[in-house]
C-alpha cells in the first residue's frame, strides 16, 4: 500500500489523543513546532521528513511503523515510506 500522508495524519492524531497530549505538549516534547504537528495531523505536509517521523514516534513512545504504516512488525518495514523527503 502506498504511502498517505492523510492516513499518516489520522494515526498521529489518534496516538497522540490516545497519550492525552495536545500539540503543544507533543511539539515541545518533540522539538518540533506545534503548527507542523498540527499540518502533519489535516494532512496539508507535502513531505514529512524520516528525523521528524523518528523524533514524533520517539516522543510518543511508539514505533516509528505505527506512525507510517499503523503496524509494529519491522518486517514489513517499507524504507522508501521514510525516503519520501530525506534527501
């Protein structure tokens, strides 16, 4: 399945719901601003960058595959999900 960054915004939300954080609380423990936390969750990013995937997932205390895919199982892994902007 293709990469969504809607359906990247719909599981960072409810993770972040989940977890009673605001954006606020998320960006701070993040180090990511709270207007990009908020772009990520409308899906309005055009491109979402591996760090601030990694840095989100780290801050939430999940795997970064549950933000990207809803899945923990690293096997079914797909890198070029996180390649999307890393260049």
């Amino acid at each position: 399945m293709p990469f969504s960054p809607a359906d990247f915004g719909k599981r960072l939300r409810r993770i972040r719901r989940a977890k009673d954080l605001t954006q606020q609380e998320l960006g701070k423990r993040a180090d990511i601003h709270y207007t990009t936390i908020s772009r990520l969750e409308a899906g309005d990013a055009t491109q979402i960058y591996a760090d601030t995937v990694v840095r989100l997932a780290e801050a939430l205390g999940v795997n970064p595959d549950s933000l990207l895919r809803g899945e923990d199982n690293e096997g079914d892994f797909e890198p070029a999900a996180v390649a999307l902007a890393s260049a």
